[in-house]
C-alpha cells in the first residue's frame, strides 16, 4: 500500500548498491575526463616513502636525498651534448623503485622517477593505480595517450631574471594502469 505522503527515494537511500550506480552513471555519461581537480601547486612535484614517510621534491638539495634515503646503491652518469649548447653530466642515484637526478654544477633534484608502489605523489598515487585514478585526484591531462598522461605547471624563477620552470608530473601507462611516475623539470 502505498501512503500519501509517501514518494520514491532513489537518490535519498542509504542502500550502497544504488548509490555505486548512480555514480557508475555519471562516470559513463560524463567519463572521467569530466572530474574536477584542485589545481596543480608547487606541493605537487614531491613524492612521499610509503614506507617511512619521507618527503623529497623537484629542487630539493641531493644533500637531503642521502640523509633521507641514505647513499645510494647505485650511482651512475651520462654525458649528454644537446645541439647548439655545451656538453652537461646527469647525475642518477638509483634506490630500488626510485631514480634521482640531477645535472652537474646543479646541486638540487631535476627528475624522479618512481618505478614501485613504495613511493606515492603528493596526491596518493602509486606505480599500478588505474588512469581513473589518476584523472580522479589531477583532473584531465594536458596530453594524453594510450602510453601516457602529462600534468604541468609553470613555476616563477626564484632568482630575478631567470626564466620560469615548467614543473611536470608523466604518468607512464599500460592498458590504462601507472606503470611509471616521472616527476620532473620540463625546460621552457
């Protein structure tokens, strides 16, 4: 019997298999692309050790790196001769699951890459997280293909005259899943 007052509740229950369709819902009709994010800030381009939390970030001193994560296992170098510029080293420290980089005369980090789910971004995500995630926490990509997603932000010199950074966080990926985190300084 149904009473006067009475009236359907789709949206008002509390049933969690009709709230799951009800987001499975807008998820098809508007996808993911269509999440809303914060957007990008300077405390994005850090990455935390889920194992002792730990932070280090883009222009970190690498003299914090070995007091975080101590020396590094493996060390190596590569001389790199771009065209129209003089010859410039990059440095690798490789800890397992991380790469650290940075350039000789340069004493801050450049790049990290995260190769494990033993590290995470500053927004939670880890190596084998879906691209639905990824889209859930940073919203839509600037760029986008089956093999990648790239998030960028344009950070202000901190010396007078210097040109700006473009900041950029790569999400690697393999059938829609983060197979590799690469946090770096993307030039001009």
């Amino acid at each position: 019997m149904i009473h006067r007052n009475s009236r359907p509740r789709l949206l008002g229950t509390s049933h969690p298999s009709v709230k799951m369709l009800f987001v499975l819902l807008i998820l098809t009709v508007f996808g993911v692309e269509g999440v809303i994010a914060a957007p990008l800030s300077q405390h994005d381009f850090a990455i935390t050790s889920v194992v002792d939390g730990k932070t280090i970030a883009l222009k970190d001193p690498i003299s914090k790196v070995i007091s975080d994560l101590g020396s590094p296992p493996r060390a190596t170098i590569e001389i790199k001769q771009p065209p129209d510029e003089g010859p410039w080293d990059v440095f690798r420290y490789e800890y397992p699951g991380l790469t650290v980089g940075f350039m000789r005369g340069w004493p801050t980090i450049e790049f990290l890459k995260l190769e494990s789910r033993l590290f995470k971004t500053a927004r939670g995500i880890r190596v084998g997280d879906t691209y639905a995630e990824v889209v859930r926490q940073y919203g839509p990509p600037i760029s986008r293909s089956s093999e990648r997603a790239v998030y960028q932000l344009k950070v202000a010199s901190s010396k007078n005259g210097e040109p700006a950074d473009w900041f950029s966080l790569d999400f690697e990926l393999r059938s829609d899943k983060v197979t590799a985190i690469w946090v770096n300084i993307a030039g001009e």
